[in-house]
C-alpha cells in the first residue's frame, strides 16, 4: 500500500453494512397478553406511537421488556422510556389514562440515566386504586421509532409471566 492509498480506498470493515442484531422481548408484567389494537385507547390501538402489545396485569410488578437506558420517567409516574443499545425507542405504558391519577399507585424502581436489564423491576402499581379509580391497568409496551427496527415479531401465548419471551426484534 502506498502513502495515500488510505486516502482513496475504503477500509474493507467499513464499506461492509452492519450486521442486524436480533433482541428479545419479554413481558413487563404477568397477565394476559394482547395485541395493541386491543388495547382500549384509540392512539395505542392504531399504532399512532408505535407498533407493540400489552399486557392485562395480574401482579403490581412491572419488569423490563428490554435492556438499555432509562431516558425518560413521567412526573406522573404512568411511563417509563428506554432506548435499547441499538437504538430503538421503547415506551412502557402503564394503565390507559393513568396520568391523571398523578402518580399516586405508581412507585418508581428506575431513574433517568440508569441502564436496566431484561426483565428486571422497573417499577411497582397498585393495580387495585387503578381500577378503584375506573382506569384500565393494560401494562403497554411500544417501539415508537420503527425506522430504527428492520422486522418485529411478537408471539406469545394468551397467559404471560413477567420477563418471559414474547417476541424479538432485528435492529437496523
């Protein structure tokens, strides 16, 4: 190789694409699993912020459905952002319409910032005041950036438990 031949000839590494990476999803929460156009609120249903599923919680424990940093955590404590190594944007919604109930059933387990594992608590909901409270408790989960997302393939059975696989995604 010549003196300049870094000047006009692109490293073989770097001319190549990179390589899609395959992720695991789980459910946040034990319960019934359900496609997002069941979910009752008209924005989730149509995929407005995303393609994704739900789960109708039997238990107040919300996990992870995938690694990677928290970014965003709601004031009213009702959602939690995180955005996966790759770069998918992933919200996890709890309840329909829970914002209004200001945070009171909510206890947040993660933090702006924090990195987080598959299937670790995220947070804890009492489930009871949601529905005292005439609020669905669907524990909603959504990719909301799906350029970011080459294929999506969610599977599961009717009956979840919290952190099993439901489905995997390819990152671009």
């Amino acid at each position: 190789m010549g003196l300049f031949s870094g000047l006009f000839h692109k490293d073989e590494a770097e001319s190549k694409p990179a390589e899609s990476k395959t992720l695991a999803i789980v459910s946040p929460a034990d319960g019934t699993y359900k496609p997002v156009e069941e979910v009752p609120d008209d924005t989730f249903a149509a995929k407005i912020l995303g393609d994704g599923f739900a789960v109708a919680p039997t238990s107040g424990t919300i996990v992870a459905p995938v690694s990677g940093t928290v970014t965003t955590v709601a004031n009213a404590k009702h959602a939690v952002g995180i955005t996966t190594p790759g770069g998918v944007e992933v919200l996890v919604h709890i309840g329909v319409d829970t914002v209004q109930l200001n945070g009171e059933p909510f206890d947040m387990l993660v933090a702006a910032g924090q990195t987080i594992t598959t299937g670790k608590p995220i947070e804890r909901v009492d489930l009871q005041a949601v529905k005292d409270a005439g609020k669905p408790t669907d524990v909603i989960v959504v990719f909301t950036n799906p350029a970011a997302i080459a294929s999506l393939d969610l599977d599961a059975p009717e009956t979840v438990a919290a952190g099993q696989p439901v489905g995997s995604m390819t990152v671009k």
